[in-house]
C-alpha cells in the first residue's frame, strides 16, 4: 500500500524536531538533562503528539513517555519503537528525537487511514539515555529492562539534588516498587525497532540516506579521581609538588596514546576523557585534587577491557611518578550488542523495496537499542547525518528527504511485520 503522495513524513518529522528544540534548559543551545523543566514539557509535547495520533498514553516511574497505538486485539503482542529524548549539553536536534518522532508521524497516518495491525505499537520515548544531570547513562532503558540500579537513587547530581528527590519534585514517586514496575514483559514483546540519525560520516560519504545497523560497539566509563596535596602557588618549590592536576594531564595525554594505537584502529578502539576539573581549585593554589570521566568503547569487549586494564597500570605509573593517589571508579559498563539477523533481513527489504541499496555498518555510539537486546530482538535503522557526520553539537542536522525515508521504510517494516504476526 502506498502512502498518499501529499503527505510529507520527512517535513513533519524535521518541524516537530524544531518544536521540540523549543524545550531547553539552555537558551544558548539545545541542553535537556533529566527531569529539569525542560525535559518535563519536552514528555508533555510528545505525550501531546502521541495522543493526536491516536494513541493511549501512559507515563512510567522514571518518565519515560509510552504511546500504544493498539493493535487489533487486546491481547495482541507489542512492538516497540523509540529512542530517547535527552539531549547532551549543546546537542543536536535529533539525536534521540528522530526515532520517536518518526514513529509518531507513521502511527499518525496509519490512524487517519484507520489501519490497524495485529500487534499494538508502543512508541517509547525514552527519558534518559546520555547521562548528563546524574552517572545514570541508559537510565530510561535500564528502567523498561528491569536492570536500573537502585543505588543510583542516592546518587547527587551537580547541585547535590539526589535523583530520588528529582523524581519526587518531578511527581513521580521515586520508589523501588514503582520503578521496579516499569519493566517490560519480554514474552509480549516481538521486538523493538530504533530509527537513529547515524552521528558518523559513513552514510554521508557513501551518497546513502540509510543504514541497517549490525551491532552497537559496548562501553565502560570511569570517573577517576586523583589525590595530591593542595600546597601555596608561590611557596611550593617545583620539585616538591604533588600537583593531582599535573599527573591527570599526563593521564589523559596516555588516553589519546593508548586508544590511537594503530593495532586496535580495525576494532574501533576510542577513548575520550569529556569532564576534567579541579575541585575547589584556585589560581594560587596547587592543584590538591582532579577528577575527570573516561569513556572507552571498541567493536568488541576484549579489546576495550584490554585498553581499560592497560590504562589502569599506565594510570598508577603515572600516580607513582608524580607523587600522587589515583582511584578508578566504573560508573558503567555496558556490552557490545548484535541485532537480530531477521529484524535486520525485513529492514534490509524494506530498504530495497524503497528502491535504496542496502548498506550494514556498526554503531559506535551508544543507543538505547543495546539495553533492549537485553530483552527482546532488536533493530536499528540509521539516517545519514549531514555536516560531515557531526552529532553531539549544534550543528547536527539531517535533510527532509532522508527522514521521510526513514519514515516510509518503518512503515513498510510494521506492514511486513503484520504480514508475519498474521491475525
Ligand atoms: C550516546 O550518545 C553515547 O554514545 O554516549
Ligand atoms: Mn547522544
Ligand atoms: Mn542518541
């Protein structure tokens, strides 16, 4: 079945993206971090959204904002299609937003055509997934798999508001019980399906508009902490100092070597340290203490965790040289994650059926997607990007063609995937 001609998915898609850019804890870029106002009104429009495409909405102990489109039967099973909708500091407009937004504008039209399918939609807009306001990447994802981890509650963010007093003032209720009771019932569930805008040059440089993704690449971050002694600027000579600072620097400078090494580059070994301070520091003072996150990621877990132990060693070399503690704390650890071979067969026909060549490529950014194949089968579409591939920054951007293909392809997945469930 065709889709009407003048109905464009693609400038749908691109204007609620802007709208939803409206809501930002930042007048100066686009920031939305957990449970601030921002991300509350940025739920409510998608809520909005979803209930004028017809869907029942509820919303979860940890926000995440879930739309079914109901199947034809009650008891119907459920597919699932999402992604999240908090943003980094400065991000994009449609990182995480895309794989919401499209399945809400496709829902849209299958409801203004009065088509229904023999499985209920479940549009997940997910709450948290970059880890911006706590140490709680995935958070909105841990939640709906029944992995969150109630010690996270206690946990402060920058102004030492505790995540469960965020949820409270939030009106959620903050309780294990209630978060406990977001998890999903895999034996419902047929799968879940993340359209994601790639975030890399690949597709771009191609000439694609999309991708089938094969697998996502895992991660373990760190924050590490380096103890020294704070001593006066002026007085402390050069040869007795135990400057954190000074040997974090090295620290980092050993990251950029480690994870540069050419013999991994075929694994896609990457490091990057995002966060350094100094608490407390001040221009006279040498430096006493230094945190800074790491953020390591590769094809597989062997290399990573390779990396990680070798940083680790080079780490506490580097502490002893200088005179100095450092302590290493995972905040995360999440596997690499495979999508499933016949999620990616009916995206790949899909993808042919739209008269594009199928591409496969892996993900090396993190998605919601790898915590959900904890549960259930899992596929990833990606959209290219444009401006050089850039993600993670106000200049990410993708065109209206693309998404609408993106649209018309997860479409036709739910329309192959009716013909599959029968009923
Ligand atoms: C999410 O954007 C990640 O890959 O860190
Ligand atoms: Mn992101
Ligand atoms: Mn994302």
């Amino acid at each position: 079945m065709q889709t009407p001609r003048e109905l464009h998915f693609g400038t749908e898609i691109i204007l609620r993206a802007e709208q939803l850019a409206g809501h930002s804890d930042d007048p100066d870029g686009l920031t939305v971090a957990y449970l601030t106002r921002a991300h509350q009104t940025a739920g409510a429009e998608i809520a909005g959204w979803m209930i004028g495409a017809g869907m029942q909405v509820r919303i979860d102990a940890v926000g995440n904002v879930i739309g079914r489109y109901a199947g034809r039967q009650p008891d119907a099973p459920v597919l699932m299609a999402g992604s999240h909708f908090d943003t980094v500091r400065h991000g994009g407009r449609f990182d995480g937003r895309l794989g919401i937004l499209a399945p809400i504008v496709v829902a849209q039209h299958l409801h203004e055509r009065g088509e229904r399918l023999p499985f209920h939609l479940d549009v997940v807009a997910i709450a948290e997934e970059e880890g911006l306001r706590f140490r709680t990447s995935f958070l909105g994802s841990s939640a709906l798999t029944g992995q969150f981890d109630f010690g996270w509650l206690d946990q402060p963010d920058a102004e030492g508001v505790t995540l469960r007093a965020a949820m409270c003032a939030a009106g959620l209720p903050g309780t294990e019980e209630a978060i406990a009771a977001c998890a999903l019932d895999s034996r419902r569930l047929l799968g879940y399906l993340e359209v994601h805008i790639e975030q890399g040059p690949v597709l771009l440089e191609r000439g694609l508009p999309l991708g089938v993704v094969t697998s996502i690449a895992g991660s373990v971050r760190q924050r590490v902490v380096v103890t020294g002694v704070a001593s006066h600027a002026g007085t402390t000579p050069m040869p007795m100092r135990r400057d954190a600072l000074v040997a974090a620097a090295q620290m980092v400078l050993a990251v950029q070597r480690r994870c540069a090494d050419p013999r991994d580059a075929a694994k896609s070994l990457v490091g990057t340290v995002g966060m350094i301070g100094v608490p407390e520091g001040a221009a006279n003072v040498v430096p006493g203490r230094c945190e800074f996150s790491l953020d390591v990621r590769a094809a597989d877990d062997a290399t990573r965790d390779a990396a990680v132990a070798d940083l680790e060693a080079e780490f506490a070399a580097i502490a002893a040289r200088c005179g100095v503690q450092v302590r290493c704390e995972q905040t995360m650890r999440v596997p690499c994650a495979t999508c499933s071979p016949p999620l990616m067969r009916r995206l790949a026909e899909c993808i042919e059926a739209a008269g594009l060549p199928v591409f496969a490529l892996a993900s090396g950014a993190g998605h919601d997607a790898m915590m959900m194949t904890r549960i259930t089968d899992v596929a990833m579409l990606f959209v290219r990007c444009g401006h050089g591939g850039i993600s993670h920054n106000p200049l990410e951007t993708m065109s209206a063609d693309d998404a609408d293909l993106a649209a018309r392809v997860l479409l036709d997945f739910l329309r192959r995937t009716a013909a599959q469930v029968g009923g």
